[in-house]
C-alpha cells in the first residue's frame, strides 16, 4: 500500500471556517457537537484561542486536549 503524498500530513482544519461535516470528521465529535461548535462560533463572532471550545456543550478537557493536533484558529477579517 502506498500512501500519497497529500495524505502524510493533515492539514488542521479551523474551527472559524470548518463546516459540519469537517468538524464531524474530527475524533469524538458527532453531528450535535459539530452544530454546536458552529452555534457557538456564530454567535461569539468567531474562536478565539481551541481552549474555548469549553465552553461548547459536550466538549471537556480531554476532547479538547485530543483535538489540539487536529484544529487551528485563523484570524482572519
């Protein structure tokens, strides 16, 4: 088996931009906590720093902790 070359590193996806299913892709998150990640980021204009995600229903620590090599926050506008 041969892995391509675009498959050797992730590329992390940002929670400002990621849509459901992106987020869903993520391990532990289902559709519910993806739509609330979502939720979450409509409402409070966006993350801030991943230690947010606290904040959202059904993510602790430990999910958190796990999704830092997997998600990323850009700054954008």
């Amino acid at each position: 088996q041969s892995i391509n070359p675009g498959e050797t590193r992730p590329v992390k996806i940002d929670l400002n931009s990621a849509t459901l299913d992106e987020l869903m892709a993520l391990p532990k998150i289902g559709q519910v906590t993806a739509q609330r990640i979502i939720d979450y980021r409509v409402k409070h204009g966006g993350f801030k720093t991943v230690d947010e995600l606290i904040n959202v229903k059904g993510i602790g620590e430990k999910t958190i902790e796990r999704l830092k090599n997997e998600v990323s926050i850009e700054h954008g506008n």
